[in-house]
C-alpha cells in the first residue's frame, strides 16, 4: 500500500499531541521485507531527550494509523535529525544560534555558499556573522544550511 507524504506527516503529526515544544522535521516511509519501515525525525526548541524521543516512538506505535496498515508490520525509528541533516526553516536555525554553518542561498548579492555563524533567525531574515561582518539573508531566499563541526 503506497501512502502520501502529507498523510504520513499528518498521522505522525498527531502523535506528537503533549509533547510540547517537540516538533517534526522530517518523516519518511519506506518498504522493507517484512512490511514498512517508519524513519522519524523530531526536535525541541530546548533540545530533544531520549525521554521525549521514547515518549513520541511509545504514542506512534500506540496511536499512528493509515488506511490498510497493520502497525504490527511497521518498523519504527524516532531520531533526532543531527548535524548532517539539512536546516532549512527559521525555528532550526533560531535553534543553532551561535554555531558556524554553510547556508546555500538563491541572493545574487552574496557569494554562495556562506560559511557563518548564526546571529538571529526568524521567519523573514537569517543574520550570520561573516568574517567580522553581518549579513542579512532573506529567509525565502535561504535553500539549506549545514552545521560546520568543529574539531
């Protein structure tokens, strides 16, 4: 059974219902031998714990329903995104203020990539700190960003 991305974000959506500040990034169902595999990325304002992570995965095996599922076939994982998923709306990026990041853009003012560090986001501007200098990003024109570790 094929099921679309807004009914499975929906269904998973659902089962967030008292985890306060914990939102969805991503969801993705995939096929697998014994029946779906259930991949979910979630995260806090705050920061995401385990305890909220074991909470949510509890509510989706108890709650989370499609048409012609059988959530006894379902493998579900509850993650957090980490470093190397891509941040791509205001809420991520207001989260990792003060971390170095690569920002892909489509400003024609600015060379693209940007390797910075986030000053302030919000959900009309993304301001990073480019060597000794603001920039300000319109946040319609920011593609993606990635966090730079540092080692």
């Amino acid at each position: 059974m094929n099921w679309n991305d807004e009914e499975i974000r929906a269904g998973i959506e659902h089962c967030f219902g008292d985890a306060e500040d914990v939102f969805l990034v991503d969801v993705k169902m995939n096929a697998s031998r014994r029946g779906h595999q259930l991949i979910v990325k979630c995260e806090s304002d705050s920061g995401i714990t385990i305890d909220q992570l074991t909470r949510i995965n509890r509510s989706i095996h108890n709650n989370f329903t499609l048409p012609g599922m059988d959530i006894e076939k379902v493998s579900v994982e509850v993650t957090s995104p980490g470093t190397s998923f891509p941040v791509t709306t205001a809420r991520h990026f207001k989260r990792l203020i003060g971390h170095p990041m690569t920002i892909e853009h489509r400003s024609d003012a600015v060379h693209n990539p940007l390797d910075g560090e986030i000053m302030s986001a919000n959900s009309a501007a993304l301001t990073l700190k480019v060597k000794q200098e603001n920039l300000v990003l319109n946040m319609k024109d920011v593609i993606q960003g990635k966090v730079k570790m540092r080692w």
